[in-house]
C-alpha cells in the first residue's frame, strides 16, 4: 500500500512540479509519503515556493487514519475584534480519549488572508488554529498552507489567467474568476490542471476563445462534480498532467 502510494506521489510530483523539485525535495517527500500516507492525488500535499506544505485536507485525513478522539476550537477573546474582522481562536486536539490535549493557536485579518476569502476571517482564524494543534499532535515539522495562505494567493494569480478580459469582452467577469478561484481554494484543486481541464470543457484551443456563457457553464459544472463526488473530479483532472499550459 506505502509502496503503490509513495509511486503514485512521486510520479504526480514530477508532472507537476518537475522544474522545481531536487532530490533533496522528493527524498522530504518519501519520508512524508512513508510516516503519514499523505497522498499528492487527495489534495494532501502541495509544492509551493520551494517548500512541501500539509493541507487542512492532508491534515483532517490523518486525524482520521488515526482515529482521533475529538478536535475543539474557540475564540481566544481577548485577540479578537469583530469590527475590524481580527479574529484569533484555540484549538485543542485529543489523540484518544485519555490524552491531555495538543493546543494550537490561529489569527487572521484582511491584512494576512487573501482577498478572496475577505469577510471569512473568522473561519480562516479557525482553520489555522486547528492546523496547528493537528500537526503538534502528529509530529508534522512542515507548515500548513492555510497558515501562511500561499495556496490562496497562487490560486487567484493563477485563476487571473484562467479568466482574462479579452477586447470583445466574451467571458471572464470578476464574478466568474472569484466564484472559480473559490471553488479551486475550497476543493484544493490544482490551477493549472483545472485551466486544461475547462479549456477541454469548452472545445477550444484556448481560453481566450470560449464565451462567457461556456466559462459559466464550465465553473458550474465544477463546483457541482467537487460537492458530489471529488474524488472522481481529481481522477478527471490528473488526465492532464503533463499537458503544456495553453496560452490564455
């Protein structure tokens, strides 16, 4: 099973992240693959700025494996400030039901969230709360993404070119490019994997060449097929590894 995962992680790493991985990089990722059974495929993993991060996904997933006894977050009061959406929150994480708890804390405002997810503090706070108390827990030496929200940042850089204004103003509002860039964020789904993907969608050879009407009817297809079965969504997805990027 270790064997057949760490093949799998290894061959997706090399597809997507192939330019910037040594062999220091993938030797970081067999001991992961090997101590946590983190799948690349599940979303557990990401390459970013030349470093390995964890996701909540990765995270929960282990949790799970593990049979942890409980998980409890609240709001650390006195760090918090509603009107100006700071938000800090504890989280405690409870192994088995005898164990004394591994408590981790988490902050965000609109200063340290990306604009995406502006008006969410609350729950990103949270989010990174748990994160941290799930990897003291767990022994997990690398970060999580969501604490230093990178993953959100590349997807709305990445998903900016996904959905460009092109002069006869076809498609890609700024409604459209939030409502993918969401989507992406939420299911952590690969940007460029989910470009070639609605490229295909729309039966053009590029972006650039679809209407609104198809980039919508694409961005609804795949927050529907996230939300029921996201497993199946990956499986579609990775079909395009190895695909060069299309001009968008």
């Amino acid at each position: 099973m270790i064997n057949q995962l760490l093949r799998s992680n290894l061959k997706l790493a090399r597809s997507r992240w192939k330019c910037d991985l040594s062999q220091i990089a993938l030797q970081l990722l067999k001991a992961l693959t090997a101590r946590y059974q983190f799948s690349i495929a599940e979303g557990d993993l990401i390459w970013l700025e030349r470093g390995w991060y964890v996701t909540h996904t990765g995270l929960i997933r282990l949790a799970s494996r593990n049979r942890c006894a409980g998980i409890h977050a609240k709001p650390a009061v006195g760090f918090c400030d509603p009107q100006t959406q700071r938000w800090a929150f504890e989280a405690t994480v409870y192994k088995t039901k005898a164990c004394r708890g591994f408590v981790g804390y988490g902050d965000a405002d609109p200063s340290n969230v990306s604009a995406l997810v502006h008006g969410a503090e609350m729950r990103v706070a949270e989010t990174r709360a748990v994160n941290r108390a799930l990897r003291k827990a767990y022994g997990i030496g690398i970060c999580s993404v969501e604490e230093i929200g990178s993953f959100a940042a590349q997807s709305d850089r990445v998903t900016k070119k996904i959905s460009p204004q092109p002069a006869n103003g076809n498609y890609g509002g700024p409604k459209v490019r939030d409502r993918l860039c969401q989507i992406i964020r939420q299911h952590q789904l690969d940007p460029n994997l989910v470009k070639a993907y609605a490229t295909d969608f729309c039966g053009t050879k590029t972006l650039r060449e679809a209407t609104r009407e198809q980039v919508e009817n694409f961005v609804g297809h795949l927050a529907d097929w996230a939300e029921k079965d996201r497993n199946a969504l990956l499986c579609q997805l990775n079909g395009y590894l190895g695909q060069k990027e299309g001009a968008a």
